[in-house]
C-alpha cells in the first residue's frame, strides 16, 4: 500500500467555476455587509447615538431626587431584601 495514493481526492475547478464563485461572494457580500457598514458609520456620526434614552434617565433622576426631598419613598428593592 503506497501512502501517496491513499490520500484525499483532488478536486480540479476550471476558471469559469472560479469566476462565479468569486462574483456570488461579492454579490453576498455587498448585500449582506453593506447594509451594516451603512448603519454603523451613521452611529458613529451622531454626537449621541442615544439621545432620547439618556433624556428619559436624566427626567427619572430628578423626579427621585424631587420625590425624596418631599418626603415621598422610593418603591426601589434593595440588594438587603435579596
């Protein structure tokens, strides 16, 4: 037994095969990445990715501190309760 003949057959792929295995990976590529590219330069653009979510934490905060100063309990659970 010769170790040579044993080993995995060899695939041959002709150049037209190449050819549109490499434009469908393009063509996969430019739909399915670029959209995502897209998105992301655009966050990375804004000043605040997050602006309205940082608005609703700052309204929340002082409405606490507001409630606390009039003497108005929090409905918090604390890590003592766990």
């Amino acid at each position: 037994m010769d170790p040579e003949s044993e080993g995995p057959a060899v695939i041959t792929v002709t150049p037209l095969q190449q050819m549109f295995a490499s434009c469908t990976g393009a063509i996969l590529t430019s739909l399915m990445v670029t959209p995502f590219d897209v998105v992301k330069i655009r966050l990375q653009a804004q000043n605040n990715p997050f602006p309205k979510v940082m608005d609703l934490w700052i309204i929340c905060v002082s409405v606490k501190r507001k409630a606390t100063k009039h003497g108005i309990r929090s409905q918090d659970i604390s890590r003592e309760h766990w």
